[in-house]
C-alpha cells in the first residue's frame, strides 16, 4: 500500500512523551546520560528548581550604542568555544560576582556568544576561526601569537543585524533584579535549565526585528510576535501558534490587540494555551 507514511501516539504513550520531554528541559544532561530513577528526579527538581527559578542569570549579546540584545542566548546557542550554552554552567547556588559560566566540555572559562554567518563560524580581523584562538578572555590567536601580525584579540568585522560589526558588541549576565532595573522583559519564571534571556515569543528574533524593550522596542503596528522555527527549543514552540482561521471569535480573540504589549499578549496567548490543556500539569 503507498499510503503516507503516518502514525498515531495513543494518550498514553504521548503523555510519556511529554514526561520525558519536560524530564530534558528540567534535568538536560545532569543526569550524565544515565536517567534518573523516579527518586532521583524528585530530588533534583526540590534542590535545583527553587535554586533556577530565583537565582535565573538573563544572557543576551548586546549593542551597548544601541540598547539592545542583539542576540538572546538560549540552551542550544552555541559559544565561541563551538559548545552550547546547557553545556556551561548556568545554575548557581550563590551567584557569583562576576558571573562566570565555564564549559563542562573544554577549557573555556566563561560562556561568550559570537554570531555566525548562517551556519559558518565568522573569521577574525586575523584571517582566523574562533577555534584557532585562545578559548580564554581576550582570545588571542594561536596561529598568529606573534610576529608583525600578531593577533591577541579575536576581532570580528562580521556586521550583526543592527548594523554594527561584531566587536562593538558586548556579553551581558545579568540578574533578574538588574534586568528588571534597565527595562529589560524577564518573562515568567521556569523550571527549565539554561534558559538564558529566552523569555518569551519573539526572543529567537534579531535584536533588530523585536519588538520588545530588549529589541527595537515596540511600534504601532498589530504584532504576532516572530515565526517559531523548527530546531527552536521546545519552550518557545510550545507557545508556537498559527492561526487557522481568522474569521471566528474565538481566533479573533487571539490576535494581539490594539495598544497590547507583546509580552501582555503572550501572556494572555499562553493562558489560552493553558487553559485549552495545551500544557502538562505540573
Ligand atoms: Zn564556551
Ligand atoms: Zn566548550
Ligand atoms: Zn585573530
Ligand atoms: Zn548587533
């Protein structure tokens, strides 16, 4: 039969899914690979959500001329040091002062984002790839330590959507309180791990294209927030939303309205969502 290849999950077996799924953003691979036992995982969540939801560090890659988080760094972007962001240290039982976020897989000490060009590392002022620098603060390179070209700073020309080139941006980690305190969007607290400055709908969007405080800031226009695309962590596709029909009240309702902030609306998106049972109970 050349029927569509198709098949079907009973309720049972997608709550499994669902379990295991939310069991990956809460523990990611603290467990080593080895899952946790029923027992283990009730331990982990009683020490470490309390710990994630209070002492969450807000992570964005920012233009400092422009006042904006070019980049919101999330539990798959990737560092300079070619890991992603879950495989540094993201959880603090005290947060240190500076914050200081080092790799579990290789010697970089401190996670720092730097943009790509599509899917290739950018190369420095050098000629160089990030992975032929130091992997600590300044970055210098190796193949070019010494001599008249001497590079001691990795340097990207690379222009950023904001129009800015690479080096004029900086790394900011910040508390929930300090971002509070510059106007910045903090989103609702999760239990996830390495949620960075994820903090709602439009986060995956280019500085230059969000709407928000974090981004370009908002204008007048009636606003759905930025496409969800496949790869972007579950967190952000579960409030994915696509309107099926415009014409009945009920999506009526859900477009963002007149004079709605966007994190208003996707609030108001995200009770819907809730209440429609588009979640796990917790
Ligand atoms: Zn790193
Ligand atoms: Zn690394
Ligand atoms: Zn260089
Ligand atoms: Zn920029």
């Amino acid at each position: 039969m050349a029927a569509a290849a198709s098949f079907t999950i009973d309720k049972e077996g997608q709550a499994g899914i669902d379990a295991y799924w939310e069991y990956k953003k809460i523990v990611g691979d603290d467990d080593k690979g080895k899952l946790f036992t029923d027992a283990e995982y009730e331990a982990y969540k009683k020490k470490w959500i309390p710990i994630r939801m209070k002492n969450r560090i807000y992570v964005g890659w920012h233009n400092p001329e422009k006042d904006m988080d070019c980049k919101l760094i999330g539990p798959e972007t990737l560092c300079y040091c070619g890991h992603r962001y879950i495989n540094h240290k993201t959880d603090f039982e005290k947060i240190p002062n500076p914050i200081k976020q080092t790799c579990r897989n290789c010697a970089c000490d401190n996670y720092h984002y730097i943009p790509r060009n599509g899917s290739q590392p950018i190369r420095c002022t050098c000629k160089h790839f990030p992975d032929e620098h130091n992997l600590k603060h300044p970055y210098g390179c190796n193949r070019c330590a010494s001599g008249p070209k001497k590079c001691g700073e990795f340097k990207g020309s690379f222009t950023c959507d904001c129009g800015a080139p690479t080096y004029k941006h900086i790394m900011v980690k910040e508390t929930k309180e300090q971002r509070i305190k510059r106007g910045k969007p903090v989103g609702r607290d999760v239990p996830y791990q390495a949620m960075g400055g994820l903090t709602g709908f439009s986060s995956l969007a280019p500085g230059a294209e969000r709407r928000d405080p974090s981004g370009i800031g908002p204008n007048n226009e009636v606003m759905g927030g930025a496409p969800i695309q496949p790869g972007d962590h579950p967190f952000l596709k579960m409030h994915a939303f696509s309107l099926p029909d415009r014409d009945t009240p009920e999506t009526q309702q859900l477009q963002r309205r007149e004079g709605e902030s966007e994190l208003d609306y996707f609030d108001r998106l995200y009770k819907w969502k809730q209440k429609k049972g588009y979640f796990l109970k917790h």
